[in-house]
C-alpha cells in the first residue's frame, strides 16, 4: 500500500507522541498556527443551513470575490475574470485536478512540496526535477531549467514536459523569487511551450509586505493560478481553494475540462463554506488587519529560529515569507566524513536526510520533515522546520502571541527556542558555531 502524504503522516505520528506526554518541539507540519477570526465563525455558523448543492463552479458571490481578491493583486488582465475562477474544497485537490488535466509531464523545482510529485505519480505523469538557485526557491534555475527542456524529450523514458509548476513564497524555502529571477524563469517556459501552475497560497504572507510578481501578470495566456484560505486565514481545516483560469483559448478547454472533472469527483464546495469564500476573499477591514498580524507573527518567529539554525552551524536562506526555514548542515560532515567548516572537524551527523530527522525526533525530541521528502537529494542532510506550531498549545496563547509586538519573549514562545537551542547544539555539538 502506498504511503500518505509525509507531511500528514509526520503529524499525526508526532500528534500521538504529544498525546502522550513526550516533550516535543513540532515542526514538521505547515499549518498556519493562528486562530480562526470571530467574524470567518460567526459567517460560517450563519450560514450552516445551507445544505443543498451548490454550483459546481461556485456561487457567483465567491467568485466574483475570488477575482477581485486577484485583480488587486495586479491580475486585472489576466485571471480576475469571475467566469474564469473555480471553486473547490481546497486548492490542493484544484492542484490535482489542473495536472490530471493538462498535457504533458511535470517539471518541479528542486525541492518543492510533497504533494506535487506525488500527485503528479497518481495521475502518471513523469517528474523533471531542476534544482532552484542559490537566490531563493519555489522557481527553478533558469539555466539549468533551459538545459534540461533543450534535451530531447522521451529518450530512453525520459519526461516529455508540459507543466511546470512554481510557488512563492515557497515551501519548504520560505523565500520569495524576485521579479527578475521570476521573468527569467518564465521566459524560459514559454519559449518550451509549457503551461505554469501558480501555487500562490502564500501570497499574502511576505514578511514584508510586498505583493510577489505572479506569472500570470508574466505569462497570461498560459499560466493558471491556484489560492486558498488555508495559509493567510489558517483555515487549512475548511478546505477552500480557488483556482483562476487564463483567459485565452487554454483557459476556456481547461474550465471545461475541470468542470467535468469536478462534477464527478467532488460536486462542489460545500455551501457553507462558500460563503466563507465570498466574505474573506473580499478582504473586509478586519480580515486584512489579522492578516497582517499574522504576517508579523510568522516573520518574527521565522526569523528567531533562522537565528538558531545558524549558530549551529546550519548553511539556511534567510525567511522572506509563509513560516518555513530550509537549513542544510551538510558541510558540517557525516560520520566518518571530515567536516567541511572552516578547520572544525566532523560532528558525526547522521549520513542522510531521513536519518537526520529521525535523530532529531527520537534523540532532540524536534520534529522535522527530510529534505527527501521533498525530491532533494537524500544525502543532502536537508530538512523543512515549520515554525508556526510554536505560537501556542491553545487559542489564548495563540491569541496572545498574534497580538504581542514582541511575541518570541512570550514564556511559552521563549521556552520553545530554548529547547530549540539547545536541541540543535545537541546535535551539532562543538561545530555549531557560525562560520
């Protein structure tokens, strides 16, 4: 039997452990961490008699709120069309559904989330991995990206490429791509004829800010955007996912084709929740104040454990967006292999990227998903730290950490770090030093 997502088998394994009492520092899973908002409940519990079947498509409301969500996000004159957005119990399964139903192989950056590989294997399609660069993740290099679509596609059972899919903020990087780094990229698929799937379910979590350039502002006519509720408004539990279609001759072949595919596998988001959807994504006052509380609180604590990984001699891009940290200690050495920082000698680390996670868990009691998991390279010694499970245990300090201006001086919050400290000193030992 195949196995589950690894993010969601990391958590339900170190959810049990927690069950149990083990002191755990949970970090292996990207849920957002911050309560729900009152006014998002008190839409819901209005709108719980709602029992019927709704548009497949979706309610006219939500995805004119979708589209507008968009065009103020610079999107007017490609995708924030209400005609062309769809709705659908979480943008994951719109994720599945745009791969089902488009030509071609996938071609991933390196790494990028679980789920895409993944969903790309369900479907059977190929994967071409192309490592991102050393700026920041989520696109892939854009050399490398020309080097691999100029060989010849097929040989010897080699991907035929027709998807490329990009994500900023990225996860598991947490950067964002610049705009130049970003039209590069882009130009490099449309030349190859590739259509881009946009995952922008971070988009509004930049730390500072700033709205990311989208390919669809890029590469309108072939780029398909994917959003949701799950990681702004921490609603990862409703399901809401939005996708908006390229207003071009693709556009209207994929809405037919999702359509189709939508009505026979999910019918539709449910009704409740679409008026969930047409009240957040129209963005009231109060929703775009929590965001940007959210946005804050991410950032800081981000930033704090960057801090930590970097004195322990981890090599980690620095956090630009979403709570996500991508440390690489492979320089520091694996048992029986001289260390490579500085004049330091091994540290005896574990030989590679699921070893290392399973050390931290089961030795430093912190919770980690490998670098593997993610399509990198095993012997990377790579992993994901989510840091938005540190914000509290409950609502109230979940509250407390959102509205605090300091929130990593929070005792529950501190204690955290701490333990985070001292766990990847443990593990490095002598070598966590920075360079």
């Amino acid at each position: 039997m195949a196995a589950i997502s690894a993010t969601l088998a990391a958590n339900e394994r170190i959810r049990a452990r927690l069950a149990r009492g083990e002191p755990l520092q949970h970090l292996a899973f990207g849920e957002a961490g911050i309560p729900v908002h009152p006014a998002l409940a008190e839409v819901l519990r209005r709108a719980t008699g709602r029992g019927g079947y709704p548009s497949v498509a979706g309610d006219t409301a939500a995805r004119e709120a979708v589209a507008g969500y968009l065009g103020r996000r610079g999107m007017t004159a490609s995708h924030a069309d209400p005609d062309h957005v769809l709705l659908a119990p979480g943008s994951k399964s719109l994720l599945y559904a745009v791969l089902a139903v488009l030509p071609g192989d996938v071609v991933l950056p390196q790494p990028s989330w679980v789920s895409y590989a993944a969903q790309a294997a369900l479907i059977g399609k190929r994967v071409l991995h192309v490592p991102v660069p050393a700026e920041a993740g989520g696109v892939p290099d854009p050399a490398l990206l020309e080097e691999a679509l100029s060989r010849t596609p097929g040989a010897d059972g080699s991907p035929r490429p027709g998807i490329l899919v990009l994500t900023s903020p990225d996860n598991p990087t947490g950067t964002v791509a610049g705009e130049a780094l970003l039209r590069d990229v882009c130009a490099v698929a449309e030349r190859h004829g590739l259509v881009i799937v946009s995952d922008q379910i971070y988009s509004d979590l930049t730390h500072d800010g700033t709205v990311p350039t989208s390919p669809g502002e890029l590469v309108p006519d072939r780029t398909v955007v994917t959003t949701g509720l799950s990681k702004n408004l921490a609603l990862g539990g409703w399901r809401i996912g939005a996708v908006a279609l390229p207003r071009s001759p693709l556009g209207i072949s994929l809405r037919d084709s999702l359509l189709q595919l939508a009505s026979e596998v999910w019918s539709a988001l449910p009704g409740p929740m679409q008026e969930v959807a047409a009240y957040a994504f129209a963005e009231p006052d109060d929703l775009v104040a929590h965001v940007e509380q959210a946005r804050r609180l991410h950032g800081t604590v981000a930033r704090a454990v960057h801090t930590i990984l970097l004195d322990a001699g981890a090599r980690c891009r620095a956090p630009q967006g979403g709570f996500y940290l991508y440390p690489d200690f492979s320089s520091l050495g694996t048992a029986g292999t001289p260390g490579s920082i500085g004049t330091t000698p091994s540290v005896g680390l574990p030989a590679d990227a699921e070893s290392l996670a399973e050390t931290l868990l089961s030795k430093h009691g912190i919770g980690v998903l490998p670098g593997s998991a993610f399509g990198d390279d095993p012997s990377r010694l790579t992993f994901r730290a989510a840091t938005s499970l540190l914000y509290g245990t409950d609502d109230e300090q979940r509250w407390a950490a959102l509205h605090d201006p300091d929130p990593v001086r929070l005792p529950w919050i501190s204690e955290s770090l701490d333990r985070l400290r001292a766990g990847f000193a443990a593990l490095t030992g002598a070598a966590g030093a920075r360079e």
